[in-house]
C-alpha cells in the first residue's frame, strides 16, 4: 500500500474499543506498535521496553518487540523494521544503533505509511522521523562538565581527563554526551557535531566501550597503563562507568579518578550514593517509552503528531544532575532524593 492510500486508512479508520483494544484499520485486528531497542542488555533498554509494554496493555495496544544483537547492530535493526512494515504496524518506536545507517530504512517504512518515532537516539536530521523523545544528551553532558569542573577547580590538582565513550563511530547520542561534557568543562570542541577534533592538552585519553561494563574495564585498564596520573574519567553511560571504577578498584586507584557518567538508573544512583561515581545525569527512559506509544494512538486517532521542545529538534524528557556534592550554580538532587525517580 502507498503511503498516501495508507495515510488515508489511517486517519478514516474509526478506533474501537473491543474488549479493551484499539483496533487497527483493518480486519479489527488490534493496533499493532514496534519497539526496536539496540540491545536486551542494557537496563536502560530494558526498562524502556517494561513502560512500553506496561502502557501498550493500558490502551489494548499490540507491541511487538526486537532489539539488536549488540550496541551497534543495526542490521538486526532494519530486519525488524522491514518485518514490521510487512505485519502492518501502524507505528514503530525505534533507538537507532546507527542512525545514518538506518536512514534508508526509516524513510521507506515511512513513505510505507508507518509512524517512526525515535526514543533516546535522535537522527542527524530531525526531518528522518515524524518525532523524537529523547534526553536532551548535550545537556546531560553540560551538566556533569560543568560539575566536574568546578570540583576539580576546587582541588586545584592538574587535570588529566579521559574520555570512555560508546562505539567511537559519531553516533549522535554518543557525540552530544561526549562534546556537552567537554563544553561543559571548558574545552573547545570546535565542531560540537564531531568527536575526537579538540587539542586541549587535558584530554589525555579516549576509547570505545560499546556501551557495556566489560568494555569500560578494558578501556580504562589499556588507558591507565597508559598514563597513571589520570584523574578525570567522563563515561558514556552508568555500565561502562562500573567497569572503569572495577578496573581502578582493581590497580588500587579508586580514590585517584574522578568518575562521571549519565543515565540515572537506580543501580547508577546506587554508586553515586557509595562514591563509585561522583556524579550521573538521571535521564528518563520510561517516559519516552510512555510517550512514544500514547502518540502512535494520538496519530492513528487525530493524525496529530507532538511538538518538538520549543529551540530543540525533538521532544525533550527532561535530565537531572544526581550528586552527593552539590555545587553552586550547578542544579542537583541528592542519591536518596535520586533513589524515589531512578529506573531500573
């Protein structure tokens, strides 16, 4: 079917509500959502995945969901778009592993008639999907920046900074962590679309983790090695800043490398309450699973899609600086306050 003889049923069709569901344009079949996820691993993804479902049943909502083998398998990805496609789903909410790499993808199973939504990952350009629900990621990497500056500004100890990032390939949430912790801190990031241009004679070090625990262990042993005065570690999500904090545990520098990450999960909150991790920017991925599934039935309802975040090309769900060291100037709550809005 077109997109235009599709976007027609979609707008015609009159919702039903048959012991408890939202019907789909055709046969009175139940309204069919995907939720694509990068991976089953992460709890982020996994907590995502339970708001989705947990709101889904609440309107008699079919989801369906996929996720990819590993942080970066977008293959997997498409294979579960185009599949969704082909089953009729209405809509499909998606955190793209390689948002370029699915471009092609996305903008076939829109002109398919198919509301794609991005959750957590944002497109280079927002224009690829009909919305996005997602951190603001420069922000969230601001905020630990500017903390983590004026932390080590009070210690008046040379600083030393490496950076743990996710697949090390520019994927956008990974580049808006990274150069909004940067700029945060003060460092020119000259391109702030780009990783890995600066010169600043601080930034000592920098690897790929692939977003998990095992990667940031290995990274940050391969990096200390590399140079022992390191003592600012800036890491892309609360997995890999477990693993760097166990492989300094492990050489018995725990105390010397100040760790700074983002996510928000009640496990990260846990180590920013025991000082594992000094601060975390807490995100809100139920909130954008929530959303994502109540605008696929708004849309199949109204046709109506949401509104970006007034300056922002996508719609923002807000993100908190989680310490037990506030700082002047810089907004926090505390671990315990944390613990009551945590994930996972």
């Amino acid at each position: 079917m077109g997109r235009q003889a599709r976007a027609v049923v979609v707008r015609v069709f009159v919702v039903g509500l048959v012991a408890g569901c939202v019907m789909s344009p055709t046969a009175g079949d139940p309204l069919v959502v995907g939720l694509i996820t990068k991976t089953e691993s992460n709890p982020f993804f996994l907590t995502m995945k339970a708001a989705a479902l947990s709101r889904a049943d609440e309107l008699g909502v079919e989801l369906r969901t996929f996720s990819g083998r590993y942080d970066g398998d977008w293959e997997t990805q498409a294979e579960a778009v185009n599949s969704l496609v082909t089953d009729g789903a209405v809509g499909i909410l998606i955190t793209p592993s390689d948002p370029t790499a699915l471009s092609d993808t996305v903008r076939m199973a829109r002109e398919a008639g198919v509301l794609v939504i991005a959750l957590d990952t944002p497109f280079d350009s927002p224009d690829s999907v009909d919305a996005t629900f997602a951190t603001d990621n420069f922000r969230a990497g601001a905020l630990i920046g500017k903390w983590t500056r004026a932390k080590t500004d009070m210690s008046g100890a040379d600083v030393r900074i490496v950076t743990l990032d996710g697949s090390g390939t520019q994927i956008t949430i990974d580049v808006l962590r990274n150069q909004g912790f940067l700029s945060g801190f003060g460092i020119d990031v000259r391109d702030p679309t780009r990783m890995y241009d600066e010169d600043d004679p601080r930034i000592v070090g920098r690897g790929a983790t692939m977003g998990t625990a095992a990667g940031g262990r290995a990274v940050m042993e391969d990096l200390i090695r590399r140079d022992p005065g390191i003592n600012v570690a800036y890491t892309v999500n609360e997995p890999v800043a477990a693993g760097a904090f166990a492989a300094l545990e492990q050489m018995g520098k725990e105390n010397d490398v100040l760790i700074a990450s983002i996510d928000g999960s009640c496990e990260g909150v846990g180590r920013v309450a025991t000082g594992e991790i000094e601060a975390t920017s807490m995100q809100y991925p139920h909130k954008m699973a929530s959303l994502g599934i109540d605008t696929v039935v708004e849309y199949s309802r109204t046709g109506k899609k949401p509104e970006n975040t007034s300056g922002l090309g996508f719609y923002d769900t807000g993100v908190t600086l989680v310490t037990k060291d506030p700082i002047a100037k810089v907004p926090s709550i505390t671990p315990e306050r944390a613990l009551n809005e945590c994930w996972g």
